[in-house]
C-alpha cells in the first residue's frame, strides 16, 4: 500500500526551493536516484524543475530504508531541511542546495516506463505519443504546453483589456464556408440528419456583429477535414475575433498590437510595428508563394524576355503558349547540387505537376547547362546575367504556366534553402499578405470558387468587375504570415445583403443553394449590421514558432498524426451495431 500525504502540505515547487535552513514540503516524481550504500541522492522533480533530496548516515533508519526502495517515476512527497550541497551543479536553479529529508512519503510506485523520461529523448515519437502522458512528462513539452498557455493568457488579456467581449459558439452546427471537408456528428434525434463541426465560427462572428456585440474574440476549437501536414491537425485552436464599424487598416493595427505585446510577455522580445506588407501579387511573383518565408532571399527571376527568342524549344513553346519562364538562383550551391541531387529535385517538382527542370550548374570555368547544346551564341551569357549568377551557383529554371512556374519554384526556393541550410534561426519575419484575388479558378470544377470565404468584400474599386472579369477582383483580405507560416487569415466581410447575393450568384450558386446553406445569414444582413470585420489567428502554429518546435505536435498535449488517429486512446474507433441502428446508420464500407 501507498503512503498517503497525511500532515503534509507541499510548501514549494521543486525548481523553487531556497533559503538555506528552512524547513520545505515538496512533491514530484523521481527523476533519478543514486544508492552510494550509505548515502542516497535522489533528484525530485516537478514541472517547474529539479531538487535534489539527500538521506545519510543521520537519516532515520526507516526513511532511509524507504528511499533505497525508490525507483524512476515513483512519486513522492518529501519534507526536510534546505541545506548547502557539497557538488554543487550549475547547470540546474536548484544546483546549489539540497532538502535533506526528515519525512518521506511514496504516494505511488511506477512500473518502468516504456522510456527514459528525459529532455532529449531518441525513443521514436510512435512510442511516445502512445504514452503520451509520459512524453508529456519530459520537460520540452511540459514547457511547449506552459508557453502554450502563456500565449492564450496573454491573448485573453490582450483583447479583454481592448474592449472585446468572449463568447462561445456552437460546436455543432449546420456547415462552414472554410472551403475544407467537414467532420460530421450524426443526430439521434433527426435520423439521416447531421451537424457538422465548425471549420470556424466564421458564421457565428458575423451574426454576432448583427447583433450589436461589437468587439468579440473567443479561443475557438475549429475541425477540418483535410490532409495532415506538420503544420495542420484536424483540430486546431483560433484566437477568433471580430470588429465592427472598422475597415481593414483597424484590424490590422488591432493585431499588430497583439503581436508586439505577446512577443514582449512571452518571449521578451521586441517586434517592430507597422509590420511589413505585401500584396499577394508581389509575394506570388517574388516568392511564388502567399506565405513567403522571407528570411532569406533566392527570389524569384522572370526569365521571359531574355529567352523569349532563345534556341531553346522547351522555353520558347512555354512563351508561345501563354507561359512564363522564372527561376531561382540558388548561392555557392553548386557544392550541395550534385547531377544526383539535382535529378531528385527534378523528380520532387515534377510530383506538383511541372513538365521538367532544366538547370545551369556553374562548378568550373565553364557552366554546366542541361539545355546549353540548343542555346545560340551569347544566350547562356544573358541567361547568368539576368539570373545574377556566379561561379559555385546553381540556377534552376522552369517553363510552365505562369501560376504553375511560379509555385513550383516557391516550393523548390524552400526546399534547396533547408538543403543548402541558409534559413536563419531565432528570427521572427511577419508579414502582410494583402489585396488577395477574390476569385480561383477551379480546374476540376471549371468553376470560381471564393479564394477566401465567400462572405469577403470585394475592393471598392473592383466592384465593377464583378460580372465581366472575375479575374480582376480583389478582396479587403489580409493574411498575417510568420516565417513562411500563415498564422492568420482575415477580411471585411460584406453587410449589403444584395451584394451577398450577387457574390454568392457569381460563385455559381443558384437561390435554392444559397437558402439552403445560408439562408438565415442572408436574411440577419437584412436587419441592419455595422460594417465588420476580423480574422483567426492560429494558436498553435502561433506557439510552434514562438517555442522553436518543428511540429504543431509539440504545442498540442494530445494531438493526431498523419492518418487522424490518436495513438494513445486509439481513436477513430469503431462503434457496436446497436450504437449505429440508433442513428440509423450503416456501414457500407470499412477499410480493413
Ligand atoms: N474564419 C476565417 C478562417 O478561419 C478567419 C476570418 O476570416 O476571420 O480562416
């Protein structure tokens, strides 16, 4: 049997104990114990650090028998007398003293763990995740979860102290507009009828405004149906919120502010305001991405003029066809890229869907060109220059449709720069995306869909576009980017009701459509709504960039991998027929 804590109060946290002389309580678990015969050390530790207890000759016999029997993870609660070590360890807060113990308590024994709980952990993260409340034991988590935590506060604080009010919004509900699959929860009480989980409260927000509350932000947990990426789990926290009677630049500030306060809280550093802006068609033409990592540079190069008349059929059909051709010029990489490595890369870009990879590698005096043989007098020259190449350098360069050429070299300028190892650490690089296309054209669907969400006002000055050229919308949309990150997605929405409808019919949605999925919320517009605005701030991506993690598994105490399991409780699960009759469903299909 257990010892229980009775006439015990724990009186400090392990990494806090001082005051030599001073008699402590403190509880934890053993980190490791050391029996040196008549001597007996055992780290204590807590979420907050490590203490050291020591038992000796004068230890009572009993106490000292006991603390012989302590084991890894056991965990205790032990009272004694603060007092100077004699190896003292710098590199703990506690390394100068130790609690020699006058009472000892084993409030619970501890099988071996499946694996050692210490910082830097080599068990593989299967293991791990499938134990997680022993990962979550080790103290990298433990203080990815406290930052984790600090970040909330300091959000709530934040908005709270700016006038916001929080409010909590449904967790099933009839569908959102976020563009991913929806996790549905059947209903027992409409069989054949289901409630989706919110991808945001997106609606809810906007019926807020209607409602005259103003300022609202909430923690939101959203649920999205999609492909997992280190940077994506199905569900995720926002800090949601929502404006009215502003326009783009208040909200804008409204979060610059935030950003700069939570750094200054959380991370003690400065971050400089206004925060830097791009429009979407400079970072799409300079980083081919809406999510530009810009701490380092490998732009982007329109190689178009300069080849248009070139020897080379690959790159001069590209341009007849409507193409484009760009590159990327990648520093001192000739090293790096290898023939070998430079056929990986060929077959990395062909996988998101372009023709081929033509390249110039400058090792020796002479470039090496994989279209030089078709290049006529002085073109490969001009290709250098344009391309501002220099010996050592590799120069990657495709010829594709223009969006295609441009993310496929986004993708590539990312993964040679991880390659090449030039992205700097410990840097914070946000950025605004602005001015967002309000239309994408979808080749599956050979529809427009809305790029954001289809409650975005349009432009002001592209309002007369609407009918004839959808191309030429843009949306008072704005995304907040860190290190290549998107940490946020926002607009001003539409309040005119008849410019909603005639959004929602240059969508390709008939009324019918429109009635059934957001009926109520055209008819709300009709009672009158201040114009409004917000944006959701992703929580986790937030606190794995301020943490340094790699992967919002880190930040997330119990999250799902790539397949949307969850390791530790087995979930999805299967359910027992009789819980599924009830619904009134039926499985059809099972993937065994
Ligand atoms: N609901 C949007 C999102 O989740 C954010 C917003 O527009 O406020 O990306």
């Amino acid at each position: 049997m257990a010892d229980n804590m009775k006439g015990l109060k724990r009186t400090h946290y392990c990494g806090e104990v001082e005051g030599i002389g001073s008699e402590v309580t403190v509880g934890g678990y053993v980190q490791k114990a050391r029996d040196l015969g008549n001597l007996i050390f055992i780290d204590l530790r807590d979420r907050t650090g490590i203490v050291q207890l020591a038992f000796d000759d004068s230890t009572d016999r009993d106490i000292f028998e006991k603390a012989s029997s302590c084991r890894s993870e056991f965990v205790l609660m032990a009272k004694g007398t603060v007092r100077e070590r004699e190896s003292k360890n710098a590199d703990i807060k506690t390394g100068n003293i130790e609690i020699f113990v006058t009472d000892l308590r084993i409030l619970a024994k501890a099988q071996t763990p499946p694996f050692e709980i210490v910082d830097n952990s080599n068990t593989n993260e299967e293991l791990r995740l499938k134990y997680r409340y022993l990962d979550l034991r080790r103290r990298p988590l433990q203080q990815n979860i406290i930052m984790r935590s600090k970040i909330a506060k300091t959000a709530r604080d934040y908005f709270y102290e700016n006038g916001f009010i929080e409010i909590e919004t449904p967790m099933m509900i009839k569908s959102t507009p976020e563009g991913a699959r929806d996790y549905l929860v059947p209903s027992r009480v409409h069989p054949g009828s289901f409630y989706a989980l919110p991808q945001s409260p997106q609606i809810y927000k906007q019926l807020l405004m209607i409602a005259g509350y103003d300022r609202y932000i909430q923690l939101a947990r959203c649920f999205r149906d999609e492909d997992l990426r280190a940077d994506r789990q199905p569900e995720f926290t926002q800090i949601d919120l929502e404006m009215s009677f502003v326009d783009t630049e208040d909200i804008m500030q409204m979060a610059e502010g935030f950003v700069r306060r939570l750094f200054k809280d959380v991370l003690d550093k400065d971050i400089p305001t206004p925060l830097p802006r791009m429009t979407y068609t400079e970072a799409m033409e300079r980083y081919g991405s809406d999510k530009p990592d810009t701490r380092f540079g490998m732009e982007i190069t329109d190689l178009t003029d300069t080849v248009k008349n070139c020897g080379f059929g690959v790159f001069t059909s590209a341009i007849e066809n409507g193409g484009t051709v760009r590159c990327i010029t990648a520093k001192n990489a000739a090293g790096t890229f290898t023939r070998k490595e430079i056929d990986k890369l060929t077959e990395y870009v062909k996988g998101i869907g372009v023709k081929g990879l033509a390249y110039i590698r400058w090792v020796d005096d002479a470039p090496g060109c994989s279209f030089g043989k078709f290049l006529g007098e002085g073109e490969l020259e001009a290709i250098l220059e344009k391309a501002g190449a220099e010996k050592g350098d590799v120069v990657f360069i495709i010829a594709d449709k223009k969006n295609t050429a441009l993310t496929s070299l986004g993708a590539l300028r990312l993964k040679t720069a991880k390659q090449l190892d030039i992205i700097p650490e410990g840097m914070f690089n946000f950025l605004w995306i602005t001015e967002f296309p309000f239309f994408e054209w979808n080749e599956e669907t050979q529809h427009w869909d809305a790029m954001h969400h289809p409650f975005t006002m349009p432009m002001d000055e592209c309002l007369q576009y609407l009918d004839t050229a959808p191309e030429k919308v843009f949306a008072k949309a704005y995304d907040l980017v860190l290190n290549g990150t998107e940490l946020s997605s926002g607009s001003i929405r539409i309040t005119d009701y008849e410019l909603q409808q005639k959004m929602f019919e240059s969508l390709g949605l008939t009324d019918e459509e429109i009635q059934a999925k957001f009926g109520f919320l055209v008819d709300a517009y009709k009672y009158g709504a201040a114009p409004h605005g917000g944006m959701g701030i992703g929580l986790d991506r937030l606190a794995m960039i301020m943490c340094g993690a790699d992967s919002l598994r880190d930040v997330t105490a119990f999250p799902k991998v790539q397949n949307a399991s969850e390791l530790m409780s087995d979930c999805p699960a299967k359910v027992d027929d009789e819980s599924l009759d009830i619904l009134g469903i039926k499985v059809v299909k099972t993937e065994e």
